[in-house]
C-alpha cells in the first residue's frame, strides 16, 4: 500500500494519475451530484492537497498564521486581481443597459444595414453591447430587439438570432472585462491589453464563421416564428421564460429617448483606449512622466472606474437620475457577481494545489516527450472540461491552475501568453449542450426545440471555438 502511494506522489506517471482522479471527481460532483462548482472545487482541492502528501501548514496554514497558506493565496492572488475590474465592468454593462443604449445602437445598425443586412446589424449589436455586458444579460436586453427585426423582415428568427449570440459569446469568452478573460490575466500572468489585442484578432474571425456565415446558412434552413406571447410593457416590465435551466425574468427597458451611438460608444471605448494605451506605452515609451500617466490610468481598475463615472453622469446625473438611484442601481447589478468570483477563486485555489504537487512539472515533462505543443494541450483540456461540465468558466479557471505552471516555466513573450489564454478561452466555449445553463435560455427565448438548438447554437459555438482557436495557433507557431 505504501509503494502505491509513493508512486502516485513522487513519480511522473503517478502524479499525473492523481490529477487525473481529481478532475474525474470534480466532474462527478459538479455533474451527478450537482454541487455548486465553488465547493466542489474547494473540496476537491483540498483532497487532491492531501493526497498528494503536502503538509497540513502548507495547505491551510497553523491556527496562528494562515495568510501565506496555499488556500489563501490561491484565492487572494486571483481576486486581489479580478474582482475590481469584474465589479466595476459589471456596473458599467448595467447602467448603459438601463439608459437604452441597446435601443440606440440597434436603430442605428439597422438604418445603417437596411432590412436586407438586418442580420448583420444584429450580430455588431451583440459584439459591441457584449463588451461590457455579461452574456446571459445580453441575450435578456437584446431578445426583444431581435424578435422586432425579425418580424419586420418576415423571415426565421433564427437568422436574426444567431449573429446577435455570436457576437455576445465572442465578446464573453475573449474580452475583458468579463470574467474568464480577466481571471486568465491572472493566472496566466499577462497583461489585460495584450488579452483584449488578441482577443479581438482571434475572436473576429470566429465570430464571422460563427455568427454570420454559417448563421446565414443554418437561418434559412431551419424556420423558427418569433413567439407569439411576446410583449413590451415598459421600462419595468419583466416577462418569465422556463426551461431546463430553470425559470429566468427578462427586462426589456424602453427609454423614450436613449442616448446617442457616439455617447455609447465613446463610453465603451475609454477602458479600451485606456488599457491599451499603457500596454504599448510600455513598449514603445522610455521609462518618464508620460509613461507613468498612461500607466497609472491604463491600469484596468483605473480606467473601468474612470468609465464608471463617465457613464454615471452622462447617462445618469445629466440624464435626470439621482445618486441615490445610481447607488440603487450598482449595487442591484453586483448582487449575482459574488458566487463569480468565489467559483474563479475556488479554481485558483485548485491550480495552485496542482503547482504545489509537482503535478504542473509532471504534466510539463510529459507533454514535451509527446512533442505536444502548450497551446494544443490547453485547447485540448479546456475543451474536454467545458463539454463535460458545461460552465464555461470552471472549464477556464481550471485550465489556467493546470497550464498555469507550465507558462511559468518556460520564457515565453508576453504576445505568446495571451495567445495560450486565447486558446482556453476558445476551448471553454466548444459544443454548448444540454450540461449548459445557456443552452436551455437560448432555446426558450428563441423558440427552439432542442433538436433546433444543438443544430443552431451548439455547431455556432463549435465553429466559433475552433477558428478561434486555429487563428491563436497560427499566430502562436510564428510568434512563439
């Protein structure tokens, strides 16, 4: 019996079997089991911790000192970096929701496009509004717009439908500020900028395969009605959908008249602007005043915080709200973002374990005898971990833990990082099914069966994820 554990703890093959008993088991409890993934990652961390032979102080700490424990800097490390920017990019995608930005971006896409490029028009509107706001959110504001197109053009909802999601996922799996992205800046250790560079160059491409070729394909061939019970009663009318991931209310503001496409846009841009400015400031600059300015508001928090009160007094206090309603407001938006972040800590917790353990070196030495470059590998265990457990962003925190030491341990460029953070982003979105919430909010807000689904959304995501990804390896291969 004590062969057998020295073998699983200090040999190559046995520690890559204890990682991979580790992750079965997460499966287990997440999948079967349906424990929330925050303890289910917390518990399986500690056991893998335990497993693995570290010492008790290390894991957790002595009753006097904890802070330098492996629970404690596995989350601390991670939300000490993502939470601010997670919080105040979840502000920012709420109060241009409320002030009817969608509505605005949406008249002006389709005056722009016409009826015949409606579909277009959609899938810009999910990719510039997804930026600063969360996915399913997204799909709640932007349904009734899409429902409206679509009637007016006389044709599937799904035509309408898919471009719009394409761009919304393209913007969620890629860009901050939202989470996976933002946590693989993080673990990953690279810089926001180069993450919002590359996801765009990579996530483009993807979005275009995804959204607007095969969607225009699949959208005349599968005919979908828009759903006759639909209805728009106002700023605070709400309307229930059910389905296999439960029942979920949808706002559908309508502002009597909403802020300009240059006033929303200009918004979404500051963060932007700002992140990458002090990204290639650093590159291009020589160390001074300048450098230091781009730097201190080109940090993520600074320039979503700057963002924040652009958007609070434009479309807020000049726009006739008050503070207390601006108060009102953030803190109703920031109410679902705690279990967030307890999942991404709760799978750095788990990363670091995997560090600790040596299974990280392990997994390093076995790749390299397989001649397996890092970037397939992290496509590869990213995907597996999204098609089994269907959250997307378990399926990154995870990965990250996993290929988290093996960045580390090589001297890879600052370009080439993020790339590999592109592909875990692009493996985190692969084949949407039945394991996912998504799947289910897709399918009862655009009256899809589920045979509809996995033909429409399921292959989108599919194609989105490996273009995506096949656009990372290209540019990796050169750059790397």
């Amino acid at each position: 019996m004590n062969s057998v554990v020295d073998w699983l703890r200090t040999s190559t093959p046995g520690l890559l079997v204890l990682c991979g008993i580790a992750i079965a088991v997460l499966l287990v409890v997440i999948i079967k089991v349906k424990l929330e993934p925050f303890i289910a990652l917390l518990i399986v961390g500690l056991g893998l911790a335990l497993a693995a032979g570290l010492p008790v102080n290390e894991i957790v700490g002595t009753a006097i000192k904890s802070n330098e424990s492996l629970l404690e800097t596995g989350f601390g490390g991670i939300l000490g970096h993502i939470a601010v920017i997670i919080g105040l990019g979840t502000v920012l995608g709420a109060i241009l929701e409320k002030s009817g930005g969608a509505q605005a971006l949406t008249a002006k896409l389709l005056g722009v496009f016409g009826e015949r490029g409606a579909p277009v028009a959609m899938g810009l509107l999910g990719l510039i509004f997804g930026i600063p706001v969360f996915f399913d959110i997204g799909i709640f504001v932007l349904a009734p717009l899409v429902y409206v197109a679509a009637r007016q053009g006389g044709k599937s909802l799904v035509l309408y439908a898919l471009p719009m999601l394409a761009g919304l996922s393209m913007t969620h799996a890629f860009l901050p500020p939202h989470p996976g992205p933002v946590a693989l800046g993080g673990l990953l250790e690279v810089n926001l900028g180069w993450l919002i560079l590359f996801g765009f160059i990579c996530g483009i491409p993807g979005f275009i395969a995804a959204g607007l070729v095969w969607g225009n394909w699949i959208g005349k061939r599968i005919i979908v009605d828009v759903p006759d019970d639909f209805i728009n009663d106002g700023d605070d009318a709400s309307s229930t959908e059910g389905g296999g991931a439960g029942t979920v209310t949808t706002r559908r503001p309508v502002v009597t008249t909403p802020p300009s496409v240059g006033t929303i846009g200009a918004i979404i841009a500051v963060p932007l602007v700002l992140i990458l400015g002090a990204t290639f400031g650093s590159i291009l600059l020589d160390p001074g005043n300048l450098l230091e300015v781009l730097t201190f508001f080109g940090t993520p928090a600074v320039a979503l915080l700057i963002a924040v009160l652009i958007a609070f007094y434009v479309l807020g206090i000049r726009r006739g709200s008050t503070v207390q309603e601006l108060s009102r407001l953030t803190g109703e938006s920031l109410r679902p973002v705690g279990m967030l972040l307890l999942v991404v800590g709760a799978g750095a917790f788990f990363g670091k374990v995997i560090s600790a353990t040596g299974i990280g070196t392990a997994l390093a030495d076995t790749m390299a005898a397989a001649g397996l470059p890092i970037i397939v590998l992290a496509y590869i265990i990213s995907c597996a971990l999204r098609v089994a457990q269907g959250s997307a962003t378990v399926a990154i925190v995870t990965t990250g833990g996993i290929v988290g030491p093996l960045v580390a341990a090589q001297d890879y460029s600052a370009p080439a990082v993020a790339l590999i953070a592109m592909s875990i982003a692009a493996g985190s979105i692969i084949a949407s099914h039945v394991n996912d919430g998504g799947f289910w909010i897709i399918a009862k807000f655009f009256n899809l069966t589920v045979k509809q689904t996995l033909q429409t959304w399921t292959v989108l995501e599919t194609i989105l994820s490996v273009v995506s990804f096949a656009v990372a390896g290209v540019l990796f291969a050169i750059i790397a």
